[in-house]
C-alpha cells in the first residue's frame, strides 16, 4: 500500500512538472473601419433572368414542338 502511494505520488508529481504551458496567440489584425467606395460602372436592373421576356419567369418558357406560347410562360 506504501508502494502504491509513492508510485501515484510520483506520477502526480511527474504529470504536474512536465505539464505544458499555453501559447500565447498573436493579436488581432486591426478591423479596416473606412467608408466603403463605390464602383463605377454600369448597372442593370431587370425582372426576370437573362434571356427571358419580363412576363415569362425566365428560363425554359414554351409549350410542346409545334405548339404556341402557353398562357403565363409555364
């Protein structure tokens, strides 16, 4: 019993000089707090995707082959 006591109280001791100590992390860059610049160029706005009629939806309009447009772009 004597012998397991000195032998945990060894490792204890062993576990608590050998432990490791934490870095210490680098500071934080520094957040850029300037107003934000606008880009020249053009914009363009639009309803519907490109390619697309402004009442179609967009995308993949029209009926079956040989058919007409179908009521509401579907």
């Amino acid at each position: 019993m004597i012998a397991t006591a000195v032998v945990c109280l060894g490792v204890g001791l062993g576990f608590f000089f050998n432990k490791r100590t934490p870095d210490k992390p680098a500071p934080p860059k520094p957040v850029p707090t300037a107003a934000a610049k606008r880009l020249d160029g053009a914009v363009v706005f639009a309803n519907g995707l490109p390619g697309s009629s402004n009442n179609s939806g967009g995308g993949g309009g029209g009926g079956g082959r040989g058919a007409g447009p179908v009521a509401g772009g579907f």
